[in-house]
C-alpha cells in the first residue's frame, strides 16, 4: 500500500469478521496490506504486539511445550510439531536445534512480534505468535496445541508485550526478489573452487566473492556441478521418497527464518495446483504451479559429497531444497536420494517428451 494511502482499521477489521473462514495471507491480499497491517489492525481485540527480538521470545516459546512451527514462503508452507529447545542465540544467524524443530534464524529480519489469539467458527481459541520483517511479511509463526501450556503464554505476553505498538505498524517497502546473477568471466575459477568447498556456508561466500548468487552460479557452472531437470521432476521426486519411505532433508526458509525436516515422507495428498505432504507431525504444502526452475546440484563437503534437488519460483527466489538424510556415521551422502536425484529427465529430456 502507498504511504499515503490511509489504512483504516475499522474496515481491515470489518472484512476478516465478514470473511472468518478466509486464510489470513488471503485477506491481506484481498485487501492489499501486509499481514503484518493486518494482524496489528486487532491490537486490544485478540491481538498483543511483543518484542520482536529471537533473544527474547524463544526461552518463552520453549516453555510452551509441544506447538506448530510454521515457516512459508510465497510457494511453500512447511510446518513441524515439536518443542522448541537448545535455542542458540547469534547476532547474524541464531539457531533452534531441537530434535523435531530445527531453525535457522536471521534476527535482523525478526521486526514485528505479535501473540494472536482468535476465536475459530467451532469455538475454540486458536493461539499463535507470529513474527513479521521490516515490509510486514511473515517470517514465522509458532501455533499452539492442546496441550501447549497457556500459563506460559500468559508468561510471554505479560513479559514481553509492547504497549506503545501502533494499529498502523510503520512498515518498509517489500524487497523484490535478487534474479539470477552469474559471472561468466569467472566460470572456471567457480569451477576449480567448487569442488573444495566444505559447508554452504562456505559455499555461499564462494559465489559472492565471485559476484554470483545461487540460481546464477548453476546457470553457468554446468554439469556435473549443477543440471537442469525438468519441472515435474520435483512431484516425481516427492512421489519417489514417499513410496521408499526414503529419509529425506526438506528446508523450506525466507529472508527471516529457515525451517528444516529431517525423515522419510509418508503420504502426499495433491489437491489442485497444490501438492501437500500430510504426515504426523510434518506437513509440507508446495505450489508446485510455481516452479519454474529445478537443479539437481552436487556440492563437497567435509564428510563427502552432498546432492540436492533445487526449486526457484519465475523472480528466481528460491521456494525449497531437498537432501538425502545424513547416515548413521555422519556422512552427507545418501545413495538413495542420490539414485532418485540422478534419474529425474534432465530439463532438456522432459522437454522433447512434452
């Protein structure tokens, strides 16, 4: 919305009553605000606005006991039952590295806190702490359960809570998404680096020390390093693992936070341009539509070779990654996934099929 466009929150609050079934990112697009504009318009009426700080909100959050983690982009929503222990605070990267909820946080995008709580059409209180960056967009969002402890929710927000937090959140212009960014007169010492690389982090400095960003080092760095499949390779892939039951690594993250299962997926439920995985205690809802790219990409680390199967949306924003599980002696290389990564039809295959 234009910064001289007045948001009036009486309407904000008019529409979600008119329109309770409505998912609340839905809303904020009807509506054309931020979900951040959205939430912030219910201050005092089911809305607290808390420090936004990781510092502050995860020894709270790991006091609730069993929740939902919930962490989206624009094409992926990945959600995980778990307790949020062993938080691990960090200036540029803080972490959750619990046995179910695994994160990665960026505090500097961690600008808005706000603990919902809002009546469902059967009844019942549905509570969640939902954090937002500087452009309103939600980076997290922690989801309470049954048997959550409310004692330590009331905690949370008699602590925390923000009492000069304004009805009209001021917010900054949405970044767009970085494009593919490749360097074609510094292809070959990509080349000659990737193969000693040890970590993504290491990975990740490699690329920007050449003036490259992921989707354009895999644009230019060719095979074996990085290749091409064809879009439905993603839905093949899926199918693949549920059917082995194959242990997988699915990370799903934004600017803010990135979310991370570790197991084999069971059964995947597609509905419309929707695939959805529907497990126990992980559920995963991909835009499958959306994929506009896909890489199958093999990188070194320090315990061996690692494949990933690689989505970017059509800005080029990356919407999720799958590795094969670490084995039992820590090495980073599964021979299944591996197996199923290699034979997907390369881009150009699927191509001549179609």
């Amino acid at each position: 919305m234009d910064q001289n466009d007045a948001i009036d929150v009486n309407a904000i609050r008019t529409a979600v009553q008119e329109n309770p079934k409505m998912r609340p990112r839905d809303m904020a697009d009807k509506l054309r605000i931020s979900e951040a504009e959205l939430v912030a318009a219910h201050l005092g009426i089911g809305s607290t606005a808390v420090r936004a700080s990781p510092d502050c909100l995860m020894p709270w959050v790991a006091r609730l006991g069993e929740v939902m983690a919930l962490t989206r982009n624009v094409s992926a929503v990945h959600e995980k039952i778990g307790i949020y222990d062993n938080y691990k605070s960090g200036d540029h990267l803080a972490m959750v590295a619990a046995e179910q909820i695994d994160l990665r946080i960026f505090p500097h995008h961690w600008c808005h806190a706000y603990a919902v709580e809002k009546e469902t059409t059967d009844g019942a209180v549905r509570r969640s702490l939902q954090i937002f960056d500087a452009a309103g967009d939600a980076v997290h969002k922690v989801i309470l359960r049954a048997g959550s402890d409310l004692s330590a929710w009331k905690g949370l927000i008699d602590a925390l809570a923000d009492p000069r937090a304004s009805p009209k959140p001021a917010l900054a212009p949405r970044a767009p998404a970085e494009p593919a960014k490749s360097n074609p007169a510094k292809v070959d010492l990509l080349r000659s680096q990737w193969v000693q690389t040890t970590d993504t982090d290491h990975f990740m400095q490699l690329i920007s020390k050449l003036e490259m960003n992921r989707l354009g080092a895999y644009r230019c760095v060719g095979a074996p390093f990085a290749e091409p499949l064809g879009l439905t390779g993603l839905n093949a892939a899926l199918e693949q693992l549920a059917a082995g039951e194959t242990p997988v690594t699915i990370i799903v993250g934004n600017r803010g936070c990135i979310q991370i299962h570790t197991g084999p997926i069971y059964r995947l439920m597609p509905m419309g341009p929707w695939q959805n995985v529907m497990d126990p205690g992980f559920n995963l809802h991909l835009r499958a539509d959306h994929v506009a790219e896909l890489w199958r990409v093999e990188r070194a680390t320090r315990r061996g070779p690692v494949v990933s199967i690689e989505a970017f949306d059509a800005e080029g924003a990356l919407i999720l990654q799958c590795f094969g599980h670490r084995d039992a002696r820590g090495a980073d290389h599964s021979a299944e996934f591996a197996e199923i990564a290699n034979n997907l039809p390369a881009a150009q295959d699927m191509e001549a099929v179609q």
